[in-house]
C-alpha cells in the first residue's frame, strides 16, 4: 500500500481527483494518509476533512525562521512514514530537506507542457496567461518528479490541452484542469503505486505490459 502526502495550498481540485480515483479503484494500491497546506484558509482542508482524512496547516507564517519551517515539514512528512509526497498546487518552495529525503518520491503537477511555461513565476492563473500572451495553439499538464530545480525534474506523463481562440486564463486554467490535470495527476499516482516507473539518467521509464518504455 502506497502512503501518500498532499501538500496543497488552495482550492484542493486536483486533491479531490485523486480522493476520487481511489473511491473508484482506479488508483489502486494507495491511500492519502495526510494532507498539509501552508494556507489554513486552503478549502482543500475541507476537502480532507469531509473525506475523513487526517490534515493540518504547515505555514512558514508559524515559524520564526524558515530553517524551523524546513525542518517541521520533514519531521511532519517523516512522522506519516510516507512513501510519496505529491504537490497538488502547493505554492511553497520545497525545503532542500525535503527534496533530498524523498528524492524520486516527490511528484508535482504543473498546468503546462513543460519546457514550455515552467520556472519560477509560473504558478497557477500565470501559467495560463504567458501561453495566452505567447499564442501557442496547444498547452496541457505535466507530472513530474521534483528535483532541486524548479519544474526540471524528470517528466512523468504529459497531456496535451487545445487552446481555443476567445479563451481567458480562467476559461484555460478550467479546460486544462478538466482534460489534463484530473487525468494525469491519478494516472501517475496509479503508476508509481503499482512499481510502473522508474528514473533512469533523468528520464522517467513507464513499464508497459511489454516491458519499460521510455518517454
Ligand atoms: C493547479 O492548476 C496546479 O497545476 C497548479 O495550481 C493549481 C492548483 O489547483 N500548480 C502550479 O502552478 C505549480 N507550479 P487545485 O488547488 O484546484 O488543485
């Protein structure tokens, strides 16, 4: 059984995709054992708590340095004996701690295509603005593994997103959460809980029922 972290900081939709996709069996091997927010208003904690999920707040904002926040995060994952920690929207910069302990056990879901839209600044409704701004025709999510950078760790699974002509960030935003996110966010859970990936040189392998194939 695959023992999960959520860390959210908002509206938790991604969160209740992946509570859904375990009520339906089709992430399989797994259970949420706790989900934190930074942010005590995040509605994603109502979520947690209407699913019977244990959840608490971890705020840089209760911590005198952010040394003491680093090392509470850890202790509170650790604590969980987690075996992945997934970033659902979380707007806070790991601690190194954290990516060192769960190195090739952090996922993290990004509203584009990456390389595409990635790095810092790129986070929620400004993801969505820049591929406006720049006109691409096709946009989307990815899945990936977090490394010390920032959106450069290895990809795990991508979907593709039309951008339709009279689209606004927030109509994006939607279309993408819709078609992408809430797919492949649970998709990767199911994966990785069923011993399906493995990181090799910074490139993810997905074993098929044929084998490993690269992506
Ligand atoms: C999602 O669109 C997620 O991809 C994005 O924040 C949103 C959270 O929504 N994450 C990032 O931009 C990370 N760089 P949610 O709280 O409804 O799941």
């Amino acid at each position: 059984m695959l023992k999960i972290a959520v860390l959210v900081s908002g509206g938790g939709t991604n969160l209740q995709a992946v509570i859904d996709a375990i009520a339906a069996g089709t992430i399989t091997n797994s259970r949420i054992e706790v989900v934190i927010s930074n942010n005590k208003n995040a509605y994603a904690l109502e979520r947690a708590a209407q699913n019977g999920i244990p959840h608490r707040c971890i705020s840089p904002k209760d911590f005198a340095d952010r040394d003491e926040f680093n090392r509470q995060l850890l202790l509170a994952l650790n604590s969980y004996s987690v075996d992945l920690v997934v970033l659902a929207g979380f707007l806070v910069v790991i601690p190194p701690e954290v990516i060192a302990a769960y190195k090739n056990r952090t996922i993290n879901i990004h509203p584009s295509l990456i390389p595409s839209f990635c790095g810092t600044g790129y986070y929620g409704l400004n993801v969505h603005k820049g591929a406006l701004l720049r006109g691409v025709k096709i946009t989307g999510a990815t899945v990936h593994f977090v490394d010390e950078g920032t959106d450069t760790g290895p990809i795990l699974l991508q979907k593709a997103v039309e951008v339709k002509e009279d689209d606004t960030p927030e109509s994006l935003q939607r279309r993408v959460m819709e078609e992408a996110e809430w797919k492949i966010l649970p998709e990767a859970i199911h994966l990785i809980a069923n011993g399906r990936v493995e990181v090799e040189n910074g490139k993810t392998l997905i074993r098929s029922e044929k084998g490993m194939d690269t992506i």
